[in-house]
C-alpha cells in the first residue's frame, strides 16, 4: 500500500511539473533563507559558552547616576580585583584584563606590531578555560615578566621550534619569558587576544594599581556555585564606598553574565541595543521568508486539490475508506516538503560562502553540529506537510462518489476564500519587509552625510608607538613640507572616539546639585586647524600663549549650555585642584555615535604622549600623496612598517550594525517578493486554466484581449492592495521603534511606504499580466475544446 501511495504521488508530480517546480523552488528557498539566518543567531548566542564557568562568571559594572540619566561603566578600579579575591567569600577568583596599546615584539630577526596583547591576573586562567598546549600556569603568576600566547603568535616568532622557555623582548626594553602557548581564541569569544603577560609587569612599569578613584579596567569574576549575583553586587558597592572618597555616590552596581556581554555590552549614556536587536530583527525577517514560502505552499496544494474530486470518488468507488485518502494526500505532501528540504539544504551549501560575507562571519554548515538546527528543519518540514496537505486530506476525502459523478463542483467560495486570506498575508509580509529595508537604508543614508562636524575625506591617521615617539617631531615636518598635505596633528583619542570622562569639573555658578559626566580629550595645537573643526566664539589653542599648556581649555557648545553661559570664552573653569580658563567654544562635533546625542566636552593642550597622529590630504592623486607619505616616513622611521589607516572607515565601523542589517535585509526581502511573485504566477496560472472555458464565452461575446485581461488580473492587484493596507501601519510602528534608539534620525520617508506599494503592485501585475495575456490571446475555439 505504501509503495502504492508513493507511486501515485510521484506521478501527480510529474504529471503537473510546472505547479510542482513552483511549489518546491518557493519552499526551497525558504527554507534555505531560515537555515541562513539560523546558523548565524546560533552562532551569536554562543559566544562565550564554551568555557567550563560559563554560567557563573561575570564582569563587574555598575550605573552612575548624572541628575537623573545613568552612565554606564564597565571598567573598574585598579585595586578591586584583588581586594575581592580576599574580601568577599562568593567569589571564587577575581581578574583583571587590560591592554595599553600596541608594542613592538621581537624575537630573534622576527619582530611585529602588536596590539592585542593582554595583561591579566594569574586568577584568569581560573575563570577562562582557554585549553593550554603545553606549558606551566604557575610560572606565569611566579615572574611579571612571563607571557603565554596563543598557538599562532609562537608559530608567528618560533616557527616549528618549541617556544617555551624562549625570550620575547617587548618595545625594545624588556625581555619576557614564554612560559605556555594555549590554542588560538574561538571566534565565538567576546575577549580577544593573541598574547597574555602578567598584570604586576603594568605595576613594576609606573601605573599607580592602588588608587580607587579612577575606573579604568574591566574586571571579571567567578563566584561559587549558588553565588548571588545581586547580593554580590551590593558588596562590592559597600566596598567601593568604603575605599572611594565620595562614597560612591549615585552608583548602582550588577553583574553581566560573561554569556550575555557579546549581545548587551554597553558603555556610556546610550545602550544602542545592536546585538540582540539585530537576533530579533533577523529570527523575525527568517520566518517571514519561511512564513511566506510555506503560504505558496499550501496555496497552490490547495488550489491543486479541488481538481482531483473525480479521483477521489473513484477510488471510493473501487473500496478506499476515508483514512486511506487521509494518508494518501498527507503522504503526497511530506514528500513534497522533504524533497524542499533537500534542496534547501543544497541552496545553502551554494549561498553560505555569499552570505558569510554579508555578514561578516565563517558559518559552517556542519552535520555533527547540528543540534537545534536539526529539530528546527524536521519540525518545518513536518508542519508544512501537515498543514498544506490538510485540506486536500481531511476536506476531499469526505467527498461522497455519487456527488462526484453527478458533476457537483468543490472547492468554492470558501476555499477561495482561504486562498484570498493567504495571497494577502504573504503579501504582506513581504511589504512589510521591503518598508524596513528602506527605512534603515535611508537612516543609514542619514548617518553616514551628515555633517561629523570635523573633516573626515582626505584623513589618514597613525597610531604613535613609543618605538619611535622620539622622532614624531621630525615626523611631522617632514610631512607638513609635503605638497600634497594640508596638516598635520597629534590627540590622545580620535574624533571618532573619545572615551575619557571625569565627573568633577568645576566653574563659577554651577549649581551645587548638580550631577554632571564630562568627555575628556587632549589634542596638539594644530587639531582644529587640521581637522577643519569651527569656533563660536574665542580661539585655539596657540604656540604664542605660554599659558595655554597649563591652565587653558577649550569647551564645545553642548558644554557652554550646561555652564549656562551666554559667553564662556574668558570664564573660569578647572578640574579639582587644576583651574584655568575657558579660551574658546568649538561647534559641537559627533565624537561618539548618532545613537547619542552630543555630550559635554572638554579639550586640554598636550603635545607629547599623544597616541594618533593624523593627516589630512589635499583633494587630488590619493595614491600618490599616500606614497609621498610613505616615502617620508621611511626616511626618518626605517625600521616599522607603514601602518596607515582612514578617519572615514573608522566612521563607517560605528555603524556596523546597522549596515550589515541593511545587506541582509536588502537580500532577504528580495527573496521574499521573489517566492511571493512565485506563487502569485502559479496561482494565476491554475486559475486560468480553471476559467479558460469562460474566457472563450467572453471572447465569443465580443470581449476584448484587454478586457479579459483586466478581468484576470482586477481580483490579484485588489488583494495585493489589502495587503499593503495591512502592511503599512504596522510598518510604520516598527519604524518608529527602531528609529526610537537614536538621538539623530531622520523622518520617516513617505516615499519608501509609497515605492514598497508600488512595486509590489507591479511584481504582482507582472506576475498575473504575463499569463492574462496569454490566456487573452487563446482563439476561442480552442478554449472552448478544452476539456
């Protein structure tokens, strides 16, 4: 019997191939779509859990409250790492993890840059299981000049040769030796690092660890099994009002599990919700497609089943029971969807290595690893079966054989209906994607033209190593005698980034209630003239004012307006014991994201142990200024490679996110028009077929080609309207939230809600017009033969 039922299905799929390739390419893809987006959610949410105490490690963080609006911070004191190993009995070991920017390495005649070097306590690898090849942990807590790396960092200096034992020398200075190498970090971990090196080397080099005022390092602990987080948290509170001289007022201290800071880390006033806002977005954009493609499915196996009413009476009539056809049709449709499944699969092979690119990850589809994916696929698989081949399996198989053979028609007004409902849903839902997809392009668009308030073409910039920080001077020269440049400066942070931030500046008339977070940066004196950067009122800082280097500031609009002044430049201003004068304001400039808006600032002079320097280009031969660069720069520092980078690509990198969402939702929404137009076609083309008779009669009559036409395709282009009437207002409230995560954004476009409706009604006409017309243009003789 069962051989019997799958000869049968096998010859219903032959004997209609082209509603049957519509059916599996539509759900193909779909499914291909889902798998897509599912191994990459996988992969997001696993970061981190690899590790043996996963669930019971956590990084130390807390809110401080400014007047009402919190700041978040997720760096600590030097001191607490050490004082919670000792202090409080839930913690079963405390770390800290800090870099200090790149260093020269070198070992033998190889030497590199590197910036991804970490220095941590010897309680790390208690709270990190990053395996270790070989090696002794113990001598890493025994000697601050100890360092471990990472398999590929030994192969990078050592070649094939045991590196253990072997010295590493750091900026030319200090040799270190390697005492372990550990395997390489897994992509799917939120610390990244190429080589670990002691925390008490930092102590031996001149960094103060004792002091509790300044929060500058992330500190990670592991409690014990059964450890409050909370309750853990308001200790450490206590003990940081203990040691702080302000009692650590306003600040509210948590936990961040280790498995959540990939999705949730923050820092500072906004949290821009990008991680787990993208695994929403992306989960819902995938059932979406999938949603749509199964919609196709069940579409056409519904409108395909009222066909085989005569089938089913005659089977009756030879001696078939109800559950026979029952399982007959559901059979038919698991095996549809297994062949779907198949070629899904097959889809992904070919599209992973594109959709890797987009977004920016090395997916794997790999059988052993499977997991949830696995069930994902054969509950898909099963519910789509069951659900397209119920209508034909519990709906034609109550047909009665005398009803049949008297020429009773099925299939009508309410399983039009339910067609209808389904042509408008996924419509719908693929309106509702095209709307997003615009919606974030153009507040993409926003972000990226507007005005940064600093110049960001033409910039190229460099990181100042201490290797050669003596002759940044003559660096400079050199460069500023070029042609091709502009100017040249030096700052502690880019524009793109400033991160320093004090809580205790002072000025005359502030109000003692107060409670105000500053941004902090330093800068030579030709910043703002290199960076094209404007004032308000007053002036830069000058080589012609002594004073400048010690008691000057330059503050940005946002800053005046606190100060509530309508003319700062000459007021006095300080910070703690440090006080000076205000002697200018520059226009407010973004130096952190568009999600924010544009904090106080405060900008001192400092023309050594800046850490960028910064160039900016005059319009022409890019490449030929970049070598003229280049050739400079060999002639006063041979011995370090070239290392130059561009102020707008950093620009770029802050929204990431946000462009990544753009590609996937350009593709996927795609897509989804794309399986609906599918559809739309191969239910036309069934209706057509079922009306040829009636087209022949209209045309007999003396109806027109356009007139038919118009008759076949009116009732398509009415559902996709409905569907556009659903999709809007939903569109335009998601919009709105997600636009809601931004200080700056731009209206919502009328125009992207107008060009989505369009260009749905015109896949539809398309999709429908192709096969009116030809259905129109069929001599009527030969339609009414038909059957």
């Amino acid at each position: 019997m069962i051989r019997n039922y799958i000869k049968i299905a096998c010859r219903n799929l032959s004997r209609h191939k082209a509603y049957t390739l519509i059916n599996l390419t539509g759900l193909a893809v779909g499914m291909a779509a889902a798998i897509l987006i599912f191994l990459w959610v996988r992969d997001e949410l696993s970061f981190d859990r690899f590790h043996e105490f996963a669930d019971t490690t956590y990084r130390v963080e807390f809110d401080q409250d400014y007047s009402g609006r919190l700041f978040h911070v997720t760096v600590e004191p030097w001191p607490m790492a050490p004082a919670l190993d000792l202090e409080l009995p839930e913690v079963a070991a405390a770390s800290r993890y800090t870099s200090v920017g790149d260093v020269l390495a070198r070992a033998g005649d190889r030497s590199f840059y590197e910036n991804r070097i970490r220095y941590v306590d010897p309680a790390f690898f208690e709270i990190f299981t990053f395996p270790l090849i070989s090696g002794d942990l113990g001598a890493f807590g025994r000697n601050p000049k100890s360092v471990i790396m990472t398999r590929s960092q030994a192969e990078k200096y050592f070649g094939k040769q045991d590196p253990v034992g072997k010295s590493l020398t750091i900026n030319n200075r200090d040799d270190f030796t390697v005492v372990g190498v550990m395997e390489d970090v897994p992509p799917h971990s939120s610390l990244r690092f190429d080589m670990l090196i002691p925390v008490e080397f930092l102590a031996d080099s001149g960094i103060d660890m004792t002091r509790w005022s300044y929060n500058t390092v992330p500190t990670y602990v592991r409690l014990h099994p059964g450890g409050d987080p909370r309750a853990v948290a308001e200790k450490i509170r206590a003990m940081v009002a203990r040691n702080q001289d302000d009692g650590a007022e306003g600040q509210t201290y948590s936990l961040m599990p280790l498995t959540r800071i990939h999705l949730h880390a923050h820092f500072g006033f906004v949290h821009s919700g990008g991680g787990d806002q993208a695994v929403v977005i992306f989960s819902v954009v995938a059932l979406f497609v999938l949603l749509i493609a199964s919609v196709n499915f069940m579409n056409l196996s519904t409108a395909r089943a009222s066909t085989r009413a005569m089938e089913v009476g005659l089977r009756k009539l030879v001696g078939a029971r109800r559950g026979h056809l029952i399982r007959q049709f559901y059979g038919e449709s698991m095996l549809q969807t297994a062949i779907a499944l198949a070629g899904s699969l097959l889809l992904v092979r070919l599209l992973l290595p594109v959709f890797n690119a987009l977004v920016d990850k090395q997916l794997a589809l790999s059988w052993h690893r499977m997991g949830g994916l696995g069930l994902a696929l054969l509950g898909i698989t099963i519910l789509t079966g069951l659900v397209s081949g119920s209508y034909p399996a519990l709906f034609l198989s109550a047909f009665q054989p005398a009803s049949v053979f008297k020429g009773a028609r099925y299939g009508g007004a309410r399983g039009a209906g339910f067609r209808r409902a389904l042509v408008v849903l996924q419509f719908a839902l693929s309106v509702l994607l095209m709307i997003g997809t615009g919606i974030v392009s153009h507040q993409l668009d926003f972000l990226m033209n507007r005005d940064p308030g600093y110049a960001l073409d033409q910039v190229v910039y460099f990181p100042i190593r201490n290797a050669y920080r003596d002759r940044l001077p003559a660096l400079e020269a050199a460069w500023e005698r070029l042609p091709t440049v502009a100017g040249v400066t030096s700052a502690v942070y880019l524009p793109t980034g400033i991160h320093s931030n004090t809580d205790n500046a002072v000025w005359e008339g502030r109000a003692p209630d107060l409670s105000l977070s500053t941004h902090l940066t330093w800068v030579d004196y030709d910043f703002f003239s290199t960076l094209n950067m404007k004032f308000v009122e007053g002036r830069p800082f000058s080589p012609e004012m002594a004073t400048d280097g010690e008691s000057a500031f330059v503050i940005n609009e946002e800053m005046r307006r606190i100060m509530g002044k309508g003319s700062a430049a000459g007021a006095r201003f300080g910070f703690g014991e440090m006080t000076g004068t205000v002697i200018g304001v520059v226009r407010n400039f973004h130096f952190e994201s568009l999600r924010a808006r544009v904090q106080p600032l405060v900008i001192q002079l400092q023309t050594e142990n800046n850490r960028w320097a910064m160039v900016r280009l005059r319009p022409g031969n890019l490449a030929g200024s970049i070598e003229d660069l280049e050739a400079a720069w060999r002639g006063i520092v041979p011995e370090a490679p070239f290392d130059y980078r561009f102020l707008d690509h950093e620009f770029e990198v802050m929204y990431r996110s946000e462009a990544r969402m753009r590609g996937v939702l350009r593709a996927f929404s795609g897509l989804a028009v794309m399986i609906a137009c599918l559809g739309l076609f191969g239910l036309a083309s069934y209706l057509v077929d079922r009306r040829r008779k009636e087209i022949g009669i209209r045309k007999t009559l003396g109806s027109s080609s356009r007139e038919v036409v118009g008759l076949l395709t009116r009732q398509f282009l009415r559902w996709v309207l409905a569907a556009n009437v659903i999709a809007w207002p939903l569109a335009w409230g998601l919009s709105r939230s997600w636009l809601g995560d931004f200080a700056y954004r731009a209206s919502l476009p009328l125009g992207v809600f107008i060009m989505a409706g369009g260009l749905s009604l015109l896949v539809a006409l398309l999709a429908v017009g192709w096969r009116a017309v030809r259905a129109a243009a069929t001599d009527p003789a030969d339609a009414l033969r038909y059957e």
